[in-house]
C-alpha cells in the first residue's frame, strides 16, 4: 500500500514535441505543482424558460499543462533537467565520468513528465504533462542551506490515462551545499570558456576575493512565446476530452538576473554599482567530497562572462554586522560564446 511519502517524479526528453515517452529518470524532489489549465466556453444564446447557462453549450476550445519542481543539486543525474533548462549542451569523457558544459540554446528540449500521487485508498495515480518545456529557473545557494534548482514549465497536456512507469534513481548521489562553495567576484578580468576537460576560469583584473559573500541566486528566463494555439492541432486527452493544443513555444530574449548577499567588508560591490557601471565577471564553484579520479571531485560551476550591479547601497543595521543584498543582470559583453555557463563534472557516463 502506497502511503502519501510515495509520490514521485519520473522525466524523460522527448524527441517530438508533446509525444510522450515512458519516462525513465525519476528525481527526488522537495516540491511539485503540475496543473491543467482548460479554456472552457459557454454559448450565450437566449433561450425561452431557459435561466441559467446550458450545460449542453459547455465546450473546452483548448488545453495545457503547467507545473513547477524543485530539486536538491546533485553530483549526479541533473543531466537531463539542466540540458532542457538551458537549451543546449556538450559533454567530453574525463578520466573517470564526463564533464557536461550546458549553455543557452535556440531550441530547448521539451520533456514528457509524470508525477505519481498516491490517494487515499493507497493506490498510485498518474498525472502525466508531455511538452513540457522550462519557462525560467533558478539556482539558489543559500546561506548554510543545500544548493537547488527550482523550474517552471509550460506544458502542451495532461493526461490521467498512462500506465505508471517504473522509477530509476541514480545510484549514491551526493549533494551540493553552501560549505562546498567558493565565489570570485570582479572586472576587467580574462574569463576563459570552460573546454572538453578544464573549467572556466577568471584571472588578472581586479577580484573581489568573494570570502564575504552569504549566498547566491540566478535566474534564468526564456521569455517562451507560450500562446501559440492555431488551427488543426486539435487532440484527445483522456479518451474522453477533444480540444486545440498548442504549438512548440519558442523562445524569446532571454532575461539572466540574480543577486548575492555579502558582509560590507570593503566598498568594492558598493562601487561597481554607484561608480563603476563596467562588465563584472562572477564564477562560483561548488566541489562535492565525491572523488571521480585522482585529486579530482565531482562539481559545479556557473561562471558569467559579463554582468552589470543594479543595486547595493549598504544601510546600518542596528548595530549588527551590515550586509548587503546586491542584484545583477547578466549581459553579453561579446569576449566569449556564451553570456551564461553552467558546468557539471559527474560521474554520470551520459545526460
């Protein structure tokens, strides 16, 4: 008998756009919130000794899904979340697991997700969304806190009528934290892209040693045009329900903002923002005790070629240690591919 412990998240990507795949990596999560949104009209006609609408005039013109997650980061099996997160990524084989580098793409994968929800009798039921396809996310690095991601999805439908697939956990993954965290904060530094088998790194410049940093979190939001409804795409769901789906969304100008909290120690953060107004290069490393080969360790970069401070005019603070919240946008500052790269060293032989 199922207990309500037992609900779970199962994903796969798909290779169309909204045709289910039996999923077969199922995550461990914090939080979920999949929903149906019908659009649902009702004719308006008058009617003698008719006086309230007529439930024979009720049509459903169209479907889609939407939902949330949120996941603890781990040294394994992010693979397929983060490539259709980011839109496009590369991997290369280390000496012991691969390096995955996932950069912004033109056309994000979409995924076929099913939740399992265990009801009251103990029995699982199924609520599966296919199109599933990240809007935004966020990775967050709180102070003393597990690194996560948190996603957003649009979905093209949901369905009650699929068969539970069997779950498939990845084997002894370990978690990212604050404790393992490092951060480098400057301008006018050299950032080099991440290759095959190295990460990104900053250097020359002026850095902020960023030991005086509490916390960080990006955001990452594709701006998907999400309303693409036409004709001809009409579909079941359920065996039961005919309505218009949609198109694949597209993505728009991507918005990248985030901000960090750190001790004021010294006027340089205050400075980028109030004087400064120049290309500020972040890289913050996490390193897993999680041994691939040699002296090398599972980990996770984000490195930003180029962002501007929006804010973080330190205040006093009643007479504890003041610090201050400081918020970002990620810009391209056009001295390397990629405005945004988020790297994974795993032992995972594949997304």
């Amino acid at each position: 008998m199922a207990t309500f412990y037992d609900a779970s998240v199962n994903v796969i990507q798909e290779v169309t756009y909204g045709t289910r795949l039996a999923p077969t990596r199922a995550y461990e999560f914090t939080s979920e919130k999949f929903d149906f949104t019908p659009t649902r009209v009702t004719g308006q006609g008058l009617r003698v000794n008719s006086r309230v609408l007529r439930s024979a005039r009720r049509i459903t013109a169209t479907g889609s899904a939407s939902g949330s997650l949120e996941i603890e980061a781990t040294t394994k099996g992010m693979g397929v979340l983060l490539d259709s997160a980011m839109g496009s990524s590369s991997f290369a084989a280390l000496t012991a697991g691969n390096q995955f580098i996932f950069t912004l793409g033109d056309s994000p994968k979409s995924l076929t997700i099913q939740k399992g929800i265990p009801n009251a009798g103990g029995t699982v039921d199924t609520l599966e969304v296919s199109g599933a396809m990240v809007t935004d996310f966020t990775l967050s690095a709180g102070n003393n806190d597990l690194t996560k991601f948190s996603f957003n999805f649009d979905g093209r439908m949901m369905d009650s009528g699929q068969t539970f697939a069997a779950l498939t956990y990845p084997t002894t993954p370990n978690l990212f934290h604050f404790g393992q965290g490092a951060a480098t904060i400057g301008t006018g530094m050299t950032v080099t892209a991440p290759t095959t088998t190295a990460l990104g790194t900053l250097a020359s410049g002026t850095a902020a040693a960023g030991g005086d940093i509490r916390s960080f979190e990006l955001t990452v939001n594709h701006n998907l045009k999400t309303d693409r409804f036409n004709f001809g795409t009409t579909q079941s769901a359920n065996g039961a329900i005919s309505y218009a789906v949609k198109s694949k969304p597209t993505v728009g100008l991507r918005t990248i903002t985030g901000k960090f909290v750190a001790e004021y120690a010294v006027g340089t953060y205050r400075d980028y923002f109030m004087k400064d107004n120049a290309d500020v290069q972040l890289n913050l490393i996490f390193t897993s005790t999680e041994q691939l080969f040699a002296s090398n360790f599972a980990q996770m970069q984000v490195l930003i070629p180029a962002a501007r401070i929006d804010s973080g005019v330190p205040m006093s603070n009643n007479g504890d240690i003041i610090t201050v919240e400081h918020s970002f946008t990620v810009m391209d500052g056009l001295t390397v591919a990629q405005p945004l790269y988020l790297v994974l060293r795993s032992a995972d032989s594949a997304l």
